[in-house]
C-alpha cells in the first residue's frame, strides 16, 4: 500500500450573484427569514444556454492543475461527482477532453451532497492500492437548473459551482487520507429526490416516458437526518484512526445549511473557530460545497502543515460520509 496526499485544489462559480433581496422579489420570503433559517445571504447562479456543469468543473480542475504546474497528460483518473450532468450518460469525458487529460479514464459519480466525500475516497482507493499516480477529483453541481423558484423552501438554498483536488500518489510516511467511513439508508430515499415522472405511454410497444421533475425535500427530516447520523460517523471514523476530538484542526462538512453545522459541531463538542464555512457566499452548491469551501480556506492561508481534517458530506440517498485528511502540502 501507498500513500494518497491531495496535491492542489481549484473552484469556480459563476459570475450572477443573487441576494436574498432578489428571491423575495420571486416567493414571499426576506434576506432576513432566509439568513435566521439557513444561514444564506447570496448565491451565485450559473446563466447562459450553451454553459453547464462542465464548464464549471474544467475552470476548477485548470485552477489545480496550474498551482502546481501539472501537464493534464499526466492524470490516470478523473473522477466527477455531479448529480446534474449535461448528459444522463455522464459529463466527466467531456471534462477531461476540455482540459486535455486525454490519457485519463473518466467517469461520472452520483451521490449527490454526499458525492465529493465518495469520490474523495474512491480516488484515494485506485492510488493506495498502486493503481494510479495521480487523480483528479471534483466536485461541481448546478443545481439552479433543477430548482422550482417559485417553491420558497427549496429555491432560497441553492446555488451552483465546482471545486476540484489533485490526490496523488507518495510515501507511506507523507500519507494525507487517514481513513473513511461510508453509509446509505435507501429507505428515506424520498425524503430528498428529483424524481423521474412518467408522463405519458406509447400505445405501439407499451412504454411508459416521461421527464425528472424539480428538487423535492423534506426539510425537517433531512435536518433531523444530519444532525442524528453525522456526528456518529464522525465519531466512529475517528476511533476507527484512534484520532481524538481534541486533535481536530478543523471541521468541514457540506454547506447546506448554518444550524446543521453548528448543531454537529456542538454535537462533536468542536468549538466554531474550527469550522471553515462559506455557506454565506454560496449556499448549498451540493457535490461542489466541500471542495469550494476547502480551496477557499487554503486560499486564506488557513490550513497548514500537518493539521487534521475532518470532512464529512451528508444528503439525497441518503447518503452521508466521512473522510479525515491531513495536510500533506
């Protein structure tokens, strides 16, 4: 077995930012009900017919490939967690013939909020195991395609944006991925879900078709899901590493909402300097939300030299996880 460390990291989001003002000129809602509820004060939205996911995720992977001056040739695999591609058949080729990467394999993952986390894991696997050098994993969702602006509960959550890392391959002594825990509970796939509806039947061969409807979510079990199931896996990733709480340099769970991540954290008994939050500037970005918010920490210069990192995404599935890292760079 080899060592993983992430190598680099790189985010985009798009250029319209929309503020609470905005959306309450859409649903009956204010900056303030928003804010006291989510945490949310803006959200950036991506526009244009011919953008999509994709576009987002190649700025970000560029962004990590330049801080480090990495040729795209030398990437094995690229891995995309996005639960909105622009092609049920998967977008991540189309990002790793855009970045010129031409001799990775790629593949799309769907896990929703949960996704990066099980991307992160997945990429971490394929170079511990000796089967690739480098990897490149990102996180990117466009959400704001699949949002009914006119229902209040969900439309003043989202946003859109993409966040990227390079893990790759090192010493057993410089190992960064520490270790993981992975869980689903199929049953309450409902409670978070963009379902399929079928619309209407071809009398000729007897087929039902249709179309995927917006974001449905039931907010209060989601919450009660994430602050009941996140705090266990966290504990149970850590003892798994014998890691204490108390050698946590910092928390960073998805960005869905301000009162989830402060009641985990209170959970954990992991005081609030430790949380790197951007959820303000963004809102929930899914897939993207963890990777967005690490590159801008980095970026800040918050992160140094052998800290701790707790990394934890929860959501559709539903899914949750966990990942402890140590920074390596």
């Amino acid at each position: 077995m080899q060592g993983a460390r992430i190598l680099a990291t790189g985010s985009a989001v798009p250029e319209l930012c929309v503020n609470n003002f905005k959306i309450s000129e859409m649903v009956e809602t204010s900056d303030d009900w928003i804010v006291t509820r989510t945490g949310i004060k803006e959200r950036r939205l991506l526009t244009g017919i011919d953008t999509s996911v994709v576009d987002l995720a190649c700025l970000a992977s560029i962004k990590a490939l330049d801080k480090v001056s990495m040729n795209p040739l030398d990437i094995d695999l690229i891995i995309l967690a996005t639960s909105s591609p622009n092609d049920l058949f998967g977008s991540a080729s189309q990002v790793q013939a855009q970045i010129g990467a031409n001799k990775a394999v790629a593949f799309d993952l769907t896990a929703a909020c949960s996704g990066f986390v099980l991307a992160m894991v997945t990429g971490a696997q394929f170079i511990q195991n000796g089967s690739y050098k480098n990897v490149l994993v990102i996180g990117a969702d466009v959400l704001s395609k699949w949002t009914n602006w006119l229902d209040r509960s969900t439309c003043i959550l989202f946003g859109d944006g993409a966040g990227a890392v390079i893990i790759q391959a090192c010493s057993q002594d410089n190992n960064g991925i520490l270790g993981f825990q992975l869980n689903t509970d199929g049953e309450k796939y409902d409670q978070l879900s963009i379902p399929y509806r079928n619309k209407a039947k071809n009398q000729t061969i007897s087929i039902c078709q249709g179309e995927f409807d917006f974001i449905q979510m039931n907010g209060k079990e989601v919450y009660k899901f994430a602050v009941s199931k996140v705090p266990l896996s966290i504990f149970k990733c850590l003892q798994s590493l014998r890691i204490s709480i108390e050698d946590v340099s910092w928390l960073l769970l998805h960005q869905a909402n301000e009162r989830i991540i402060h009641a985990v954290a209170e959970r954990l008994s992991i005081h609030s300097s430790k949380l790197i939050s951007n959820l303000h500037k963004y809102g929930n970005t899914s897939a993207a939300s963890i990777p967005l918010a690490l590159d801008e920490a980095l970026s800040n210069n918050k992160i140094k030299y052998n800290d701790l990192i707790v990394i934890s995404g929860f959501g559709a599935g539903l899914t949750w996880g966990t990942v402890v890292i140590q920074w390596k760079c």
